[in-house]
C-alpha cells in the first residue's frame, strides 16, 4: 500500500508500509546492536534474552534502531514509486508500529517547482577582451624570471624600490606602543604592498643600521576597530639590504628553464596560452552574467526546502574535504570560531543563486528541446574517470541509472548556456 497526497504547491505526503517480516529483521538488528547495553537483574550484563529484554521494557526499547535499519529502503522505493521529482530531504513520521504489523511512515517532501523563462534570447552581456598584447608577454617573462632570481647582499648603497630589506618596527599611537605594532628581523620586499599605507616608500632611501621614523594612517575598514583610520608612528631600525638578481633574457635562460630552444618560440607560447587562459574567463564571465540575467526572467516557487538541501550538500563537501586532512567540522568551527547557524548563512545566497541557476537552465533546456547524445555521455564520464583516477570500468559499475541520469540533466544545463551564450547580444565598444 502507498498514498501519495498532495499538501501544498510542491508539498506532499507519501504513506509507505514495511510489512511485519521486514519489520521483525529491524528489531533483530536492533537487539543484537544494543544487547551489550541491557542490564538486567539476573543475567549477565550482554547476556540477557531478548525476550526478557522485550518483556523487562516493552518491545518499543528497540524500536528506534529498527526504524533506521528498515526506513532507507522503504523511502527510496516509495519515493521511486510515486512518480514525484523530490528534491527535498524527506521529513519522516511513524504513523503506527507493532511486531504483529510492521510499520507505517510517512514522509513530507518537496518536488521540483514549475519554472517559467521567455524572453532568454537575445540577452545583453558584454564580451570582454581576448587580445593579448607584448605588455602582457612581458609580465608573464618577468614573473618567471623572479621565480629564477638569485638573492644578493647589498652594502654600498641605500634601499631602493623592489629591494629585500630586513627590519625591527614598533608601532605607537599618541605615544603609547599598540598590541600587534611590534616585530623583529621582519623581512620585507619594497613595493609588494605588505604594509599598510606607504610605509614601504619611507624606507627607501635608508642605509644599513640606521634608525628612523615612519608615518602611516591605517585605513578605514581596518580588521582591528581600534586602529581604524588613527595616524600611527614607528620607529625602525633597518638591518640588512638584499637585491634580487634576475637572469636575462636570452635563448641560453629559455633553453634551461622551458622544453623551447629561442625565446621567440618561448613567447610565442606564451601568447598562446594567454589568450586561451583570456577566451576561457572572457567565457566564463558571459555565462555568469547571462545566467543572472535568466534568473531575473525566471518565474517559479522555489521551496525553501530546496535551498536548504543545497546548503547541506556543500557543508558535507566541506566537512569531507577537511575531513582528509584530519580536522572535523565541529574542531574546526571552534577554530575559526564559528557556528554551524553562520556557516549555513554564508553559503545561503550562493546556494540560492545555483538552485535558481539549475532551474532556469533546465526550463531553457526543455523549452528548446536540447539533447545529449550518448557520445557526450560518454565523454563525460571519461572525463569523471580521469579527474578521480578511477578506472572507466569500475565508475560504469559505480554509476547507476539515477546518477546517469543526473549526468545528463548537467549536460544539458551546460548546452542550454552554451545556446544563450550563442543567443545572446553583445554591445560592439565605443
């Protein structure tokens, strides 16, 4: 027996029986998990029957635990069963239970929302620059020539722009040194913009051992309120001047450094893969804009429920995420010194925003009727396969149908904003 009833717009309940066999290997399950903790008068502790134990308490002792043992299996069939597109966490109450009967659930769930889109051709987004000019090359060739420098000590001369200096600081404010304004032997590049305001450019200048004064105000949205927007003082004494030496320019320094003989091959590369790393986030920019664009068209009554389950999904990424590196959540909440309530509050706009990204796209995907070839099938899970080094065969035996499914319904978002990228307008640069 299942019923399915609607409650709301989006909202139903689903009835669902376990019969008393099922019901019965639940509460084996459930004795044999808590047996070790009854303790009764008599017997052994561990020892005791389960009859006696059903007797002592009463059969429901062990109810809980055979509800959890039997509830997954049942939901997922009658969820499967009623034809609903859930997308909610089921909200699961116990009608009835007994030994002789089984049980009865029920489940509150929420289904995928109607969605409305018109109007998404022709959206205006503008298509940022691609071009890759000789500034750029040269950027790209003076990074990996820092990254190829060498480090010498400077003696003969005082600090100069781009130089490494080493410092003792402290911090004074009306005359009375700040908590945090103090550090010794602190190295420092001149110009990175590591301190605040231009404290780096009074040091300029300078030479090994002397002593002086620095004037800075720390700006207005400092992370301390109490330094915010105050004028500070500190005194310094500078230790020692070092100078980065980079390597030039030549096909000798290419030939050492890349798989490239000449540095007009080298540049040419690197032309290249600048202009593809600009077409790709030229790209990603106008998907994102487009797709704000469409959320603004689209009409739909998103449960709530939906947004909650999204922000669940992206805590458990998280929480397997650090997870592998040894740190539960809780630990590191405390750390940070956060609640479970802020974390979920940080993640609801990008949450909503995604949820409402997935259901605009999949209105356009319907709507212009795009299909996904198994070819493109294929060549998704490949790309799966490659990405979580798990042999192709192994993810076929992993994957079932309901998660082939989803597969598809991503690949078809991904088509539905390729086509309003194609669709779209972009206003030509005055």
């Amino acid at each position: 027996m299942k019923n399915v009833e609607k409650i709301d717009n989006n909202k139903f309940k689903l009835t669902f029986p376990v019969d008393a066999k099922r019901f019965n290997e639940g509460l084996d399950y459930s004795f044999n998990k808590n047996q070790k903790h009854f303790n009764i008068k008599g017997f052994r502790k561990g020892k005791v029957p389960r009859h006696i134990v059903e007797k002592t308490y009463g059969p429901e002792i062990l109810f809980d635990d055979a509800f959890n043992f039997v509830l997954q299996d049942a939901y997922a069939l009658a969820a499967d069963e009623s034809g609903l597109e859930i997308v909610s966490r089921p909200e699961i109450d116990v009608v009835s239970a007994s030994k002789e009967d089984g049980v009865v659930f029920t489940a509150v769930v929420y289904t995928k929302p109607e969605v409305k889109v018109s109007d998404y051709k022709g959206l205006v987004c503008e298509k940022p620059s691609t071009s890759v000019n000789k500034d750029d090359v040269e950027a790209f060739l003076n990074r990996e020539r820092e990254k190829h420098s060498r480090i010498n000590k400077v003696t003969d001369r005082a600090v100069k722009n781009g130089d490494l200096v080493n410092i003792d600081f402290e911090g004074f404010i009306d005359g009375v040194a700040f908590e945090g304004g103090k550090g010794e032997n602190y190295d420092l590049e001149i110009g990175s913009k590591t301190f605040i305001d231009n404290f780096e450019d009074q040091i300029i200048g300078k030479n090994i051992g002397e002593e002086f004064e620095v004037n800075v105000t720390f700006p207005e949205n400092y992370g301390k309120e109490e330094l915010s927007s105050k004028p500070a003082m500190f005194k310094v004494k500078l230790n020692e001047i070092k100078e980065k030496i980079l390597p030039e320019l030549t096909d000798e320094f290419v030939q050492d450094t890349t798989e490239f003989e000449t540095l007009k091959d080298y540049k040419k590369d690197i032309k290249s893969k600048l202009t593809a790393a600009k077409k790709s986030e030229a790209d990603k920019k106008m998907k994102e804009e487009l797709l704000e664009a469409l959320i603004e068209k689209m009409e739909a009554d998103i449960p709530e429920a939906m947004i909650e389950l999204e922000i669940d999904n992206k805590i458990n990424e998280f929480r397997n995420g650090i997870a592998a590196q040894g740190l539960s959540l809780q630990a590191y909440l405390n750390y940070m010194g956060q609640s479970i309530e802020n974390m979920r509050e940080a993640y609801r706009i990008i949450s909503e925003k995604q949820v409402k990204g997935r259901l605009a796209l999949e209105a356009v995907a319907e709507a212009e009727k795009i299909k996904v070839s198994e070819k493109e099938i294929d060549a998704e899970l490949n790309r799966i396969a490659e990405t979580y080094h798990i042999d192709r065969e192994k993810l076929d035996s992993i994957f079932d149908e309901k998660e082939k499914q989803n597969i598809i319904k991503d690949l078809k978002t991904q088509k539905a904003l390729d086509f309003l990228v194609k669709h779209s307008v972009q206003p030509s640069a005055e």
